[in-house]
C-alpha cells in the first residue's frame, strides 16, 4: 500500500486527537477521508505530512516513516496555507520546489489549466487562487502519493472540475491520492473508496459503489403499506397513498417482500453520499 495507517494514536497531553484510525490507500485510487469538525481528520493527515509525531500505531507512506524520507514523494496541501505575500506566484512555487527538493517544470501547465497569473503578487490574490498555488505545489513534481486537506473551498465550479481532472490523470499515472473533505458531493464525484473517521476513530472504510449501490436504498411505495416488515427496512414518512422507507441490506429479500403486494407504483433509488454519512452517525449515537 502506498499509505499504510493502522490503529494510530496521537494525544496532545491528555486531549485526544487520534484514538484508533485504520486504512490503506493503494497505488491508482483516490480515498474520501471524510468527518465532521473535531473527528481527527487533519491530525492524521499531519502525522502522514510529517508535521506530527504519532503516539502509537503505524503510519507509512510507500513504507517509509512520514517526514523527510519520505517527502519528494509525496504531494500535500494542508487546509491552511499561508504565503510570502510579497513574492509572485511564480517565485513563490519555485521557492517551494526547492525548499523540497522537487522538479518544477509542470508549473505553467498546471497555472494555465487552474487560470493562475503567475506574474501576480501572492498579496493581489483571492483566497480561491492562493488555493491554486497549494493545489500546483502539490501537483508540480507528479509524486507517488498526494494528500490533500479542504482542497476545494474557495474555488469555483470550473476550477473544481479541472482540479479533479487532474486528479484522475494523476491516479491513472499510478497516484495513491488521500482526499479530505466536508463537501461530500466532491467525495462522490472522484473517490474510488471512503473512510468515515469520528471521535478519533475509523467507523468504516468501503468503495463509493457498494455503498450507494447495494446497501442504502430510498424505496417509493404506492399505495401505502403500513405492515411491510422487513429487518433493514425504515418507514421515513406516509400519506393515505404513498410511502417512502430507508433500506439497509442485499436488494434481493427487499423484491421478495414487495413481491407479496399488489403495486400501482414502487420506485428503489440510491441515496446520496451525504444521507448515507447522516444515517451512520445516527447509528453510531444509538448505539452510544
């Protein structure tokens, strides 16, 4: 695996940052590193960046210890960045590609493709292109494993579009690419896997597909059953002629009950990303 976490642990004295976060992201795929605020997303990203030293467990990057090792390969950019004002964009990346040690040559096509004025002072510009200039210092040397922290805030429809293109020929070069986010729809849109992480801890990590496609499902019922009993299977809400239930499981025995009444309508559809995150925190505090 390209990057390698396994029950890591980080404390800050006594308060918890990371208390037990497991997953793997191989060469060619992108993970959605995903969790609300305070769940311990960018201390593991930090730990990974070599920013921070873990407490316990394993994380590895190509099977090196993050850090100076392991750095030319590795493309990050942390959710907070902060520039030399006074430099322009240009200066600044190169003054980047040297500090690590890196090729710059991809500069001007990754500026061209994200709509970045190099010759601008970093001070002139937006908080949208100072994310360009993360997203391009990230990119320019083409590393084995890319990490990226809240890559999107800030940045415009077309610009998010490009920037994902650019994520997927970087995968298809063979790129392990970690991809944290709040913005769930960007999560399904270019992850091949996500990992649910909270209170310091992996709930689970599975493919986009399973997850919308053979797991959760939004089940449109009419008319309107009442005693439809099936484990997996919610009423959300119902009116003399229609009924709406949330389905968990295999969509086989679902069919099977179904089949026993006699429809004018059912419609079965995939919830989205951000409904399936809502109902495992859901399931998660019941059970706590």
């Amino acid at each position: 695996m390209a990057i390698h976490v396994e029950n890591l642990r980080k404390y800050y004295g006594r308060a918890r940052g990371v208390e037990e976060a497991s997953f793997s992201v191989a060469p060619g795929e992108i993970l959605g590193f995903i969790g609300p605020n305070g769940a311990g997303k960018t201390t593991v990203i930090r730990v990974l960046a070599g920013l921070l030293n873990k407490t316990a467990g394993v994380a590895e990057i190509l099977g090196k210890l993050p850090g100076k090792e392991a750095n030319r390969d590795v493309g990050y950019m942390p959710g907070e960045i902060a520039f030399y004002r006074e430099l322009t964009v240009r200066e600044q990346l190169l003054y980047l590609a040297r500090v690590r040690g890196v090729d710059a040559e991809n500069i001007d096509v990754l500026a061209e493709r994200l709509d970045l004025d190099l010759n601008k002072r970093v001070c002139e510009l937006s908080t949208g292109n100072r994310k360009k200039i993360g997203i391009i210092a990230a990119l320019m040397h083409s590393p084995h494993v890319l990490i990226f922290d809240e890559p999107t805030s800030g940045l415009d429809p077309l610009i998010q579009k490009e920037f994902f293109d650019l994520l997927r020929a970087e995968k298809r070069k063979g790129a392990a690419i970690l991809l944290s986010s709040h913005i769930l729809s960007d999560v399904e849109k270019v992850c091949d896997r996500v990992c649910l992480i909270r209170d310091g801890r992996t709930l689970f990590s599975a493919p986009v597909a399973d997850l919308k496609r053979e797991k959760f499902k939004r089940v449109h019922v009419t008319p309107a059953f009442a005693e439809i009993n099936l484990p997996g299977l919610t009423l959300e809400t119902r009116d003399n002629n229609h009924a709406i239930y949330r389905y968990k499981g295999d969509i086989n025995p679902l069919l099977a009950a179904l089949s026993y009444y006699r429809l004018a309508d059912v419609k079965i559809e995939d919830l989205d990303l951000e409904e399936i995150f809502i109902k495992y925190y859901r399931e998660e505090e019941g059970n706590d």
